[in-house]
C-alpha cells in the first residue's frame, strides 16, 4: 500500500508517518500541491492525506486534480480550520476527513474505514482495478 502525505508542517507529516507506518507500506510526503503533483507523476498511491491549506493552493483543488490523475486514489481531507460541513461540492471527492488536532485512534480509524470501502468498491466493480 502506497501513501502520499501533504502538509506543509513538517513534523505533522513525520508524525502521520509514524502514526500509519507498517511493513505493508511505502509512504511519501509533500510539502506543498506542486511537490506533491510531481510525486503523482512517478507514483500510484492507494491514499492521500491532504491538509486542507497549503502554502501555493488549497487542498480542494489538489483533491480534485489527484481525483482527475489518480481516480483510484482514496483521499482524506485533514484540517485545523474546516468542518466536513465545510466541504460542499469537494465532498465528491474525498473520502474521509480527518479534524486537526487528531489521535492516533482517530487516523487508523479514518484509513481502515476508507480501505475498508475501497475493497467493497472493487468487490462490486473488480474492473475499477484494471481498465
């Protein structure tokens, strides 16, 4: 399993690095959407965990290009500022939000309940894998 993280603190992305961290996964971080959309370019990643504010653009619209580039790829929203009330139209493409501050609970909850709906989604549909 493959995840990209993107925030802009530093030691928030070591900290989720070692909250999610197992031998089943390879996972990488980003500072910003451009370093980010770079990673995407080399990469497929099962999940991203995006912050909601990022210094050069706002992780809607970085949802919304890894959902155009990456339609696989689940994503869980992170934020200090916003509600999942907040989210509006973007809300079609997350699927988790995670409230800063969180616990460790709360981030393998948010990840086994988004892997949890993504094999239910390829039980149902087991081309969305391949085609």
């Amino acid at each position: 399993m493959k995840i990209l993280i993107v925030d802009d603190e530093p030691d928030l992305c070591w900290a989720l690095d070692r909250m999610i961290r197992t031998n089943e996964t390879w996972i990488s971080t980003a500072g910003c959407s451009a370093d980010a959309i770079g990673l995407l370019k080399q990469h497929r990643y099962t999940v991203a965990f995006v912050d909601a504010i990022l210094p050069d653009t706002n992780g809607f619209c970085l949802a919304q290009h890894i959902h155009t580039v990456s339609p696989n790829t689940s994503i869980i929203l992170m934020s200090g500022y916003y509600y999942r009330e907040d989210m509006g139209q973007a809300q079609m493409h997350i699927s988790g939000f995670l409230a800063k501050p969180f616990l460790i609970s709360d981030v393998r909850a948010i990840l086994e309940e988004v892997l949890r709906a993504d094999r239910i989604r390829e039980e149902q549909h087991p081309c969305r894998t391949y085609c």
